[in-house]
C-alpha cells in the first residue's frame, strides 16, 4: 500500500511538471518533439502556439530597431494590453528574418510566446504596431551555440546549418529563424538558428 502511494505521489509529480530541457530556465517554452538528430544540428516539430509579435524593416540588422521592437514586446508582458496584466516572460524570444535584396531592407519579426495558461485567450495588445499571431506546428532544422550572439554570428551559424543539410530541397531558403533564451547579463548562454523543413 505504501509503495503504491509513493509511486502515486511520483506519477503526480512527473505529471504536473513539464518535461523541458535546461535552457528555458523554467520559463514556459513552446513545445517540440526532436524527430531526428544529426551530427550538429536536430530536427524539431514544433506545436501550434499564440505569441505577441512586432516587425519592422531593418537594414543591416539594425541593432537599434531590434531593441525598439523588444520594448514593444516587453511593455505588453508589463500592462501594455487591454486586460492591464502583467503576464510572465516566456523563452525564447524569436525572431523571423526575412532578407531583402543583397541583405537590404529586410523584414525582421520579434516574437515573446504567449505563456501556456494563456495561449488560448491572450488579452490584446494595446500598441497597434503589436499583434497576437499563430505560429502554426512547424518543422525546423535547429543548430544550438553557446556564447553571446549577434548578428554576424547568427549568418555564420546559418550558413553552417545549411552547409551541414547540404541538400537545398529540404528547406526554405528566403528566411531564417533566430532563437535566444537568455537575458542579457547571463554567461551560460543557449542560442539557436533555425531553418524551416520543406514537408
């Protein structure tokens, strides 16, 4: 009888917590199943999820508009919405690259998830340069790197990605995803790129 509610009072604990690798630092993360690994990089399929998002048109990667837009995002998460509620940060921050022509002019896409207990009813944002959107499930190629990313190593790390996919049919080539778990004084750092997986 005794072993029978130690192994209960386990099944619960296990139940209740979610099973989530180490980088997202027990923030709520989006959900993925790695469907392959490979020699330096995954393949993850992603659920559908709601996050709040905010774009603009970058050159250069502008690091100035790139923090502009985490602002946005982050005066949500503090009130900056219809409910006035401060809703807790989420991992990673996502952004959606989108190259123009020779690297010009390019779409760059912030995102923060929607925590979990929200995702089906996110109150609205407030800011009309800033949305709710719907990743829907999604396929990536993700190649993980440690240490502070910037713009130049996250190219490097793309061009390594795709180098070691070595097969163009496979993915979407007009935009990379980038992903950053941590905030900006931390040194265990977790950066991804990702590609998306052609199905």
């Amino acid at each position: 009888m005794i072993r029978l509610a130690v192994f209960t009072c386990i099944l619960a604990l296990a139940l209740a917590v979610p099973n989530q690798p180490w980088f997202c630092h027990d923030l709520d993360c989006p959900k993925y199943t790695v469907l392959k690994n490979f020699t330096g990089y995954e393949l993850r399929r992603y659920e559908v999820s709601q996050w709040v998002a905010t774009r603009d048109m970058v050159t250069n990667y502008d690091t100035h508009k790139n923090s502009q837009m985490f602002f946005k995002l982050f005066y949500y998460i503090s009130g900056n919405n219809t409910a006035g509620m401060k809703i807790p940060m989420t991992a990673p921050v996502v952004n959606i690259f989108t190259p123009g022509v020779g690297m010009q002019q390019t779409v760059s896409e912030m995102h923060f998830m929607i925590p979990h207990n929200m995702q089906p009813y996110p109150p609205q944002p407030t800011d009309p340069t800033v949305y709710i959107t719907m990743l829907p499930t999604l396929d990536v190629y993700v190649k993980s790197f440690s240490g502070f990313a910037n713009h130049m190593m996250n190219i490097v790390k793309v061009t390594e990605l795709k180098n070691e996919i070595n097969n163009t049919s496979l993915h979407y080539d007009d935009h990379f995803y980038t992903a950053g778990y941590d905030g900006p004084y931390s040194v265990n750092r977790h950066n991804e790129v990702w590609l998306a997986a052609k199905n």
